[in-house]
C-alpha cells in the first residue's frame, strides 16, 4: 500500500494552525502601528499612546489568568478550549475595527477603551487556544511541531499582511488610515473562516485527570514557585519581550522619521518575515540535537547580535539596515516554534503533582508576563525617545534626538534581550526528563483506568 504523503499528526497540527493565517492581519498593526498611527494621524502624544497601550496590557494581568484558569475548568458538548474562542473572536473582531477603522476622530477615552476592550478580547481567545495546542501531542518534538506549524502560518500571515500594505502603497494610499482599514476588513472575513474550519475539524483531546485531590489556592501556588523550568521560562520570556516589543513599536518611526524609507517598510518586514519561515526546520533539527532550550538561547543572541550596527548607520544607509533586519529575522524563528513547546512540557510536572492538566493556566501565567512585558516594552519605546526631544508630530527632529530614538530601538532592545538567553541556556527539562514524566503520567493514568 503507498504510504499517506501527510501523516494524520501532521493533518492535524495543519488544521489547528490554520487560523494564524490571518493572526497578524490583527497582531501587526496592535503592536507596530499604533502608536504611529494614533500619534501621527490622530494627533495624540506618542508618551499619551505608550501609557494608554501600558495600561490596557496591565489590565491583562487580571484578564488572562482568569481565561486560563475557567478553559481549565470548562467542561460542556463544545469542549473547554473551544468554547473560549466561540466567546472571545465576535468581541476581537468588533474591537480591531473599532481600533483600525476608527468612525470618528480619536481621543485618549476612546482609544484607551477600544484598545483596552481588544487586547483583552485577544487573550479570550488566544490563550485556550495556545492551550489546546499543548495539548495535540504529549511528545517532546511533537509539541515543537505543533508549535512550528501554528508559528509558520503566524509568520506567512505577517507576510500577507505586509503585502497587504505594499498593494496599498502602490495604489496610491497615503498614510496608515488606508491600510489599517484593508487589514480590519481582511481580518474580520479571515479570522471567522479560518477558525470555522479549525473548530469543526480538529478535535480536543481527552481530559488527562489523575484523580488526585485539587490542590487549594495555597497549595496550587507552591507547585507553580517549586516548577523550576517554568519559573525559568518566566524570567526568559518577561525580559525578552520587554526589548522585543522596545523595537517592535518604533520600527515604522525609524524607517519614516530617520531612513526615510516608509514604503520599504512592507518589503523588509515581508522579508524578515520570509526569513523566520525559512528559519523554522532549522530550528527545529537544531532543538532535536541540543534541546529546545539551547536552540532558544542560541536564537536569542541571534537576534540581540544583529541589532547591535543599526545606530551606527546613516540616514541614507537603508539597504544596510534591511540586511539586519532580515539576517536577525531567521532568529524569531527559534522564538516562534520553541517557546510554546517548551510550555507545554512544564505543564507536564504540575499534572503530576497535581494530578490536573493545567494548559490554560500555565500559558496564561506566561502570556500575563509576556504582557507586562510587553507594555513595559511599548512604555519605554514611546517614553525614552521623547525625553530627549523626539516627537513623531515633528518634521524635524534634532540630531540628538534621532540618535536616541535610534539607540532606544536598537541597543536598548539588544542589552535586554540578551540578558534573556542565560534563562534559556541553563533550562533544565531536556528531551530524556520530559519523556520520563510523560512515562509516569500514563502509568499513573493507566492505574487510575484500571482501579
């Protein structure tokens, strides 16, 4: 018989990542364009957006732990994970127009409310759905696979996101008003598609439960602080999404304010983006051989590496800085496929121990501090450029201004982000630990079967 070109994991994973296609469509322009768009088209002050944007992620401190914490418990015919993104993507869809496409002329209540309503609405949805990944495969590549698959359709939907904004370049749209307006509408069709397919075809696996007494508040949070690879995972990630998003929020404002090259922003984000797609089985045969962990760290430094010559360049060097944004692009690929494996296998020491599979919980807990991360990120981003005298609404800024917008959005980034990688480097749950612990959950499961 000739063997199935596609295996039914892989089928799967496919299937479950399909809805990443259009992820970005909505995750690009919450996370890049804003502040620039609200800024320079709206007229609120950059450091007004940074605080508005830090606050909304703050707010997600109470939001997402409660997301993970209820899909955890949700037992119902709609599944516990499923029923999540049921509630979560009509408000994510209403929030993203509402904040792309906004009616009428912004001001800081509106906005802070709108981004507010989005962001929370986005971990609704996002967090059980990472969960239910978890859960599609109790191996330790496996898991990486699933990952990779989810993350690969996350970076192609980057790319068709900034092709996106190439076309509008081309025919003629001036400014973000636009090209915000074409990605709310891309999103709003998408997203709905994508995850009808997803949802009816792909299922929730079984409820692992070991039968052991639920664990109090007390003693839940004792097992989290003595679960020393996720405490690890913890550091990594708040602190490498801190510089991450740093950069993140000022690339469009470098490449207008100081290359003056904002219609090659779509070609070497699309770039970057091409690069991390290709990236990935790199990445993944690199974690096979040393582990996830030192891939992680290896691609950490990657990315903290290549952000080091940008405040070097001049301003007509704009063929240079592409190179290294693209050459540091095949690092976010580590990023993309390996954080959320890694994840995954943490979980498996707390159902042990408390006899629950916690997928909800445990992302949610990352996803929390990637958040404070995140608005930490942005705040410093909008905030530490002004201080000496950039503002977007100037057409022109001084030297020194530039130059701290420049180092602001390069080397502040690269010296937290590398102070991320020993995080990674030093993680101690490899491939042969969490095959042994996947052994005594299915032996304990098998016992509890037969009792």
């Amino acid at each position: 018989m000739k063997q199935a070109w596609l295996d039914k994991e892989t089928g799967i994973a496919i299937l479950y990542a399909l809805p990443f296609l259009a992820h970005a469509m909505a995750l690009t322009p919450l996370i890049t364009f804003i502040p620039g768009f609200y800024s320079g088209e709206h007229g609120l002050p950059l450091q007004l957006v940074g605080a508005i944007i830090f606050a909304a992620r703050l707010f997600d401190i109470v939001v997402e732990p409660t997301v993970g914490i209820l899909s955890d418990r949700t037992r119902g015919p709609w599944g516990r994970r499923k029923s999540w993104i049921l509630a979560g993507l009509p408000i994510l869809m209403l929030g993203c127009w509402m904040v792309f496409a906004p009616p009428v002329k912004v001001d800081a209540l509106y906005a802070g409310f709108w981004i507010t309503i989005t962001f929370a609405a986005f971990n609704v949805l996002d967090t059980p759905y990472k969960a239910w990944g978890a859960e599609l495969s109790r191996t330790y590549m496996g898991r990486a696979r699933v990952a990779g698959w989810r993350e690969g359709f996350g970076s192609l939907s980057g790319l068709l996101a900034l092709i996106l904004i190439f076309i509008m370049q081309q025919s003629g749209s001036e400014g973000l008003s636009d090209t915000m307006f074409a990605m709310a509408v891309a999103f709003v069709i998408g997203m709905p598609i994508l995850f009808a397919i997803t949802l009816t075809l792909v299922p929730e696996p079984p409820i692992e439960d070991l039968h052991i007494q639920p664990p109090t508040l007390k003693e839940s949070l004792k097992v989290i602080g003595e679960n020393k690879p996720f405490m690890m995972i913890l550091g990594g990630l708040g602190v490498l999404m801190a510089g991450g998003i740093i950069g993140a929020t000022l690339h469009i404002i470098v490449m207008e304010k100081y290359f003056d090259a904002r219609k090659l922003f779509p070609i070497i984000l699309g770039s970057e983006s091409i690069a991390g797609i290709l990236s990935i089985p790199l990445w993944l045969w690199l974690a096979k051989r040393i582990g996830k962990h030192r891939a992680m760290a290896i691609g950490v430094m990657w990315m903290a590496v290549w952000s080091a010559p940008i405040p070097l360049l001049k301003p007509d060097d704009d063929m240079l800085y592409a190179a290294c944004i693209i050459i540091r692009g095949f690092g976010g690929g580590a990023l993309a496929v390996l954080i959320g494996a890694m994840i995954a296998d943490v979980v498996d020491i707390d159902t042990l121990k408390t006899g629950q599979a916690r997928n909800g919980l445990y992302f949610a807990m990352v996803g929390m501090l990637g958040k404070i991360g995140i608005a930490f990120g942005a705040l410093v981003g909008t905030t530490l450029p002004t201080l000496f005298g950039f503002q977007t609404a100037n057409a022109v800024n001084s030297p020194e201004a530039l130059f701290a917008l420049l180092v602001t959005y390069a080397w502040v980034p690269m010296v937290i982000m590398g102070l991320a990688a020993p995080f990674f480097w030093f993680y101690p749950l490899t491939e042969q630990e969490q095959k042994r612990l996947r052994f005594e959950i299915e032996r304990k499961l098998q016992t509890t079967a037969e009792a």
